[in-house]
C-alpha cells in the first residue's frame, strides 16, 4: 500500500510529530511504501494565488478552479502544487496528521488542501462524493486536541467532534471521492503524563493494524440523487 502523511504542526517535537513519525516507522515496518509532508519543515506556501499559474486562461479575472483546470492540462501549475498533487494521486492512503487548532484545522493544511486538491483531477462538475476523481483510495485523520473526551461527547461542552469534522471528513476528502476512515484522537495532549502519551502512540499502531478492518464512514451517493441532485425518495 502507498501511503501519504500530510503532516501539519509547527513544532518538530510536537506529540502530533510523534504521531506522524510512529505512522511513517510502523507503517514501513509492515512493508508499506510511505511518503511524508511536513508542510512547515517544507516551507510550504499555503496562499492560493495567481503565483500558482504559470500561464493564465484569463489574465483579467481570476476563477482559480478554472485556472487550475487550465494549468493542469498545460503543465503550468507551480511545481510545489504538482509535487504534492502527484504524491496524492500516487497513494492508496492519505492520512492527515495535525492539532485541532479553533474547531479546525491548521491555516497551513487549509492551503494545502486549497492549492492540491486541483480542480477538474480531484473534483468538479458531477465528479463528487463517490463519483470524485479520488474514489478509489482511503483516508483518515490522525489529530491531538487540548481537549477531554467528555467535552466532545453530545451532551458535552462543545458537541460532538464529528460536527466539528464534518467539513473535512465530509466536505474535503469525502467530497473527492475518499473512503473516509474514523479519525484516531489524541485527547487532552499538552496535560498528559509521558506515560499515558506512550500509551496512545501504542494505540495509534493499533489503529494502523485495523485499517482493513475498519467500516468507513457514511458519504452521499450520487446515485441516490436525480440529474438536478435532488434525492430520488421525493421526485
């Protein structure tokens, strides 16, 4: 299995630092073939911009899905879009490793996922949910969080932390057509004796071993909609 870490947090000795690196050692230990992106370490640019076209479709108005449409087929994207782009198309298995920063990701992932996620090879028109150009491949977040379990329970402080995902597991890689795995959370992290965080990082190798085994999450079916997506039941 091919496999993409997308890691995003900005202290290289970082509890999510540990957890990408746990992934990335048990995950080659088991034969499979890892690529990671550290996205700080990299230096990576989370701005979409113009900068990302080496040749505008239209240089007077800028509709950036179109222009990465027209940048993909030209070859003109800007070579870190293509390098990460190709990396995604290459997995079996994108995991996204970062810390729960305002109910969200980090600013830095968010651009990745602006930049990378190129329109008319990752989505577009009716190319979503299981019809997207990522069908086929799995994914799953991998994240730390301030916060106790409890709090994220339906009747606690904050609500579920399936709301709070929706967007990405739902709205981002569901959208593009991945198989969406349940995420594995690291609760309470910066509070936490070093023992109870060996034990977590213990339970995300066992989480690894499950990947197979695991029932992804539910995603909309197209086919469960009309042309005008519309769902079938009240045509």
């Amino acid at each position: 299995m091919n496999v993409l870490i997308v890691h995003a947090h900005p202290e290289p000795h970082s509890f999510s630092a540990a957890m990408c690196t746990t992934a990335t050692d048990h995950l080659r230990a088991q034969g499979h073939q890892v690529r990671v992106s550290d996205l700080y370490a990299a230096g990576f640019n989370p701005v979409a911009s113009a900068a990302d076209f080496g040749q505008r479709q239209n240089p007077d108005h800028l509709v950036y899905a179109l222009e990465q449409r027209h940048a993909h087929t030209n070859g003109t994207l800007a070579p870190d879009v293509r390098s990460e782009l190709a990396k995604l198309l290459w997995c079996d298995l994108l995991i996204l490793n970062f810390p729960i920063f305002w109910f969200s990701a980090p600013a830095m992932l968010k651009g990745w996922i602006d930049r990378v996620l190129v329109s008319g090879v990752v989505y577009g028109g009716k190319r979503f949910y299981d019809r997207g150009g990522l069908a086929g491949k799995r994914a799953m977040l991998s994240v730390t969080i301030g916060g106790q379990s409890h709090m994220f329970a339906p009747d606690g402080v904050h609500g579920p932390l399936d709301d709070m995902l929706k967007p990405l597991q739902q709205g981002t890689l569901g959208y593009t057509g991945l198989s969406v795995l349940p995420p594995f959370v690291a609760w309470h992290v910066p509070y936490i004796s070093t023992e109870e965080r060996t034990h977590i990082l213990a339970d995300y190798r066992s989480r690894l071993d499950q990947l197979d085994h695991l029932a992804p999450l539910a995603m909309p079916s197209l086919g469960d909609f009309d042309e005008r997506l519309r769902p079938l039941a009240v045509r």
